[in-house]
C-alpha cells in the first residue's frame, strides 16, 4: 500500500508543474470545443446534416471520455510523464489529420476518432498528478488547473470562428496541431518531472483492491452527479453557437465571439469554485452550483438580447465551477495510489456517457427548434441537484 504521494519536489517544481498542466488543460478542452465553432462549415463542406454532424461528435467525445477509463489504469501503471507525452504526439497527431482529411465524411469521422482518443488521455494524468503534489491546498491547484481548461474553452469558439470563416474550418485544426507540437517540444526539453519522481514507490492497484472504493455509496452518487453534468455540459457547449447565431441574428464569426466572451465566465467559476470547496466542503459547493446551473437553464430559452448573454454567462460560471468540486471530493473519497484509474471511470461517466447528446440535440434542433434544446437539459441537472442533496447527507472519511 502507498502511504505518500508519489511525486512531491519543492514548491518551486510543484509550481512549475502546475503551470504547465494549466496551458495543456486550456489544449485539451480547446481541442474538444472546436467543433461546435465550425459544424456549419462541415455541414456545408461534406453536404450533411445537423443529425450527422452530430453523430460526428459523439464519435469524438466518447473516444474523448472513453479513453479516460484505460488512461487512468495506464497512468497508475506506467506513470504520468509518459501519459502526457501520448496525450501530446496523438492530439497534435489527430489535429493534423482532420486538419489534411479528404473530403470523406467516412475518413473524417476516422480522425475525429484519433483526436478523440488523443485528448482522452489528458485529464486522468494531469488530475492524478495535482492531486497528490497539491494535497494542502487541493481544491485551489484544481480551481487554477481548471481556469485553464476554461480559459481554452473560451478561446476555441472565437479563434475556430475567425479562422473558418476566413481560412477555411481546416485551419483552426491546423493551428491547434501546431500548438500542440510546439507544447510537446516544450515538455521534452523541460525535463519539470525528472527529479519530482520517487522510484520504487509505484504499485499497480488490482480490480480487487479497487472494487471496494468504487461500490461504496458516495462513490456511486458522485459518479451519478458527474453522469448528470455531462448531459448538460456536452449538450450546451455543443449547441451555444449554433443558439446565438439563430436567435440572435449573427454571422459565424460574431457568434464564435459572443461564445467565447459567455464561456468567459467559466474561468473566473473555475477559480471560484476550486476555493470554495477548501472552504466550505465540495459537496456544499456543488449542490449550490447545480441550483443556480438548473435556474440559468431554465430561464435562458425564455430571453434574449445583452439578457441572454447576460444568464448564458452566469450559467457558464457555475456550470464550471462544479469542476474542481468535483475533482477535489473524488480525491477524498479514494486513496493516492489507485486515483488515476478511479479519475478515469469517473470523466468517462462526464465526457464520455455524454457522448450521446450531439445527435440527439441535433435531432432536436430539427424537429421541435432550438429552444427545445433547454427543456431537454433541465431534467439532467434537476436530477444531478436530487442526488447531491442525498450525498450531502452522508458522513465521509477523507482519505486525502
């Protein structure tokens, strides 16, 4: 049994860790928020529908969430240095392959495949590793962690918008290729985790020293919560664009601005987020989230104009202020030493259960119009708020 973290190092290498992971998190999530930027582009390239450009997202998210499961069992076995270098060479990989991909739905739907299994192999390493080298002040590394997951979800909109319309939807995949190739030069010449390592300290969990923690209650609602989230976290961020640009009259490229400047609001939720629940507990701070997400949710089909934008912020704050929450309570809930394959069951029940709502909102989309969009998801997070009520009636020992 593992009685300390494996990777500890001075707070200055600890820092630079920290700051690393934070530009790939914004990779990673800008990565998978290219898409709904450019599905009309593809739509128009390929002769497709919404439905079909759909399904091309769920290809995409579940190789995204469902590599998670594998990668954290990987991680706990070969270590994290070398799952954020595959993490590195197969997202720049797959982006440079949808970026040169013929004009065959088929094949596309192929490196989509690969970018997916590419940035699926990113949160269960870099969560892993914050979790054990920031244990004082856990929920405050994940809040800045996460600020760069948002920050990329921010960007991605604006930046896929700009270069679609103006160079083509292949570009944006290009220059997020290039990025990530640049990253990976940075990684291999930094050398940040060789003298952070404890040899021999490393144990490989079995299914039977792992089962135990991952049947008991609160892991299950958790993993319930986080299932809910994902519905309502991959059906909205798929959709904003393609919402803003119908209901408020905008081109491509204004409606890529105003997704990013209202996902904005997920940086400074990140942030808010990661503190609160060092503060007052995780669980307090995600039923709290989840009520104000479930409010937006339900106002947001029934405004328009600087109001819209106005609630779509606030939602996008809460909405990813639940992450770190998230993140931190995992952590209290299982031991150091097996979190890498439990943190990938668990974004697999987020990012990769969800894979499921692309064709659905599509269908959706043309059947009974956009606004039914936001009915849909109420039920997720009504259900997500039930479960967090009964989790914060349950006494749980940290095992930090």
């Amino acid at each position: 049994m593992l009685k300390k973290p494996i990777l500890r190092g001075t707070m200055d290498q600890r820092n630079r860790l920290l700051t690393f992971l934070t530009f790939s998190h914004g990779l990673d999530h800008a990565f998978e928020n290219l898409l709904p930027a450019v599905i009309l582009l593809i739509a128009s390239d390929f002769n497709v529908s919404l439905i079909q450009i759909g399904v091309l997202g769920s290809i995409l998210y579940f190789a995204f969430g469902g590599t998670s499961i594998p990668a954290g069992y990987i991680t706990d076995k070969i270590g994290e240095t070398k799952m954020l270098l595959l993490f590195l060479c197969i997202s720049a990989g797959g982006s440079f392959l949808v970026a040169f991909s013929p004009t065959n739905f088929t094949t596309l739907a192929i490196f989509f495949l690969v970018l997916g299994v590419g940035i699926g192999c990113y949160h269960t390493v870099s969560t892993t590793l914050l979790s054990k080298t920031h244990a004082e002040a856990r929920g405050k590394a994940l809040g800045i962690h996460g600020v760069g997951g948002s920050t990329g979800v921010a960007v991605a909109p604006i930046l896929a918008a700009w270069l679609g319309k103006s160079y083509g939807w292949r570009s944006s995949y290009l220059f997020f290729a290039v990025f990530s190739s640049l990253m990976l030069v940075i990684f291999l010449r930094g050398k940040m985790f060789s003298d952070m390592e404890e040899k021999k300290t490393r144990t490989n969990p079995s299914l039977k020293e792992i089962t135990p923690y991952l049947l008991s209650l609160p892991v299950i609602l958790v993993f319930l919560v986080r299932a809910t989230e994902g519905l309502f976290y991959r059906s909205s961020l798929f959709i904003l664009p393609v919402y803003f640009k119908e209901i408020l009259s905008v081109d491509i490229k204004q409606s890529g601005f105003l997704t990013s400047i209202v996902l904005g609001g997920g940086v400074l939720g990140q942030a808010l987020g990661g503190i609160l629940s060092d503060k007052i507990g995780s669980r307090r701070t995600l039923l709290i989230f989840f009520i104000i997400d479930a409010l937006m949710i339900l106002i947001i089909p029934r405004v328009g104009g600087t109001t819209l934008l106005a609630v779509a912020t606030c939602f996008m704050f809460t909405l990813f202020g639940t992450q770190p929450a998230e993140n931190s309570l995992v952590a209290e809930l299982i031991p150091a030493h097996i979190r890498g394959v439990t943190y990938g069951i668990f974004f697999f029940s987020t990012f990769g259960l969800s894979a499921i709502a692309p064709p659905i909102v599509g269908l959706l989309v043309e059947t009974h119009g956009i606004h039914s969009i936001f009915d849909y998801i109420l039920m997720p997070a009504l259900v997500g708020i039930v479960v967090l009520a009964m989790l914060n009636t349950i006494r749980i020992e940290k095992k930090h």
